[in-house]
C-alpha cells in the first residue's frame, strides 16, 4: 500500500549526518551565509536541526521521507 501524502521530492533523510548537511543546504539556498548547524534531533515524523548564521538563529525541520524542508527563524 503507499502513501499517497508522500512525494518523491527529495532523498530520504535516514542519519544524523544526512539532516545536518540537509539543513545546511537549505539555508545557504536561502541566502544566509556563515551556517553553523548543531546535532540535529528526530521526532516521529520530522528531523529537526537547530542552525546559526550571522543573521539569526534557526530551526530547520525535514520530513525523513521525502527531505522537504521548513525553515523556522528563532529568537535568540
């Protein structure tokens, strides 16, 4: 049976590893520079990677299924 909710946008995001450079990419695609990512955490149904740059600080959340991404800024 598949899921027919999921898409086939992205790779999936299995490792700690692969959500952290994940994050990375989609933060240097959304113009910041300088990103330092920390240990990235998985719940249920999302990877969630704290993030800094010389912005601002951020969360960014992954779907391990399909490796979309959701940028969260946070207050520092």
């Amino acid at each position: 049976m598949t899921d027919r909710l999921a898409t086939d946008d992205g790779p999936e995001i299995a490792t700690k590893e692969d959500a952290a450079v994940t994050a990375y990419d989609a933060l240097s695609d959304a113009g910041c520079e300088s990103v330092v990512t920390s240990m990235p955490q998985r719940t249920r149904s999302t990877w969630i990677v704290p993030a800094t740059s010389e912005e601002s600080t951020w969360r960014v959340h992954i779907d391990p299924r399909t490796g979309n991404t959701r940028i969260v800024e946070t207050p520092e």
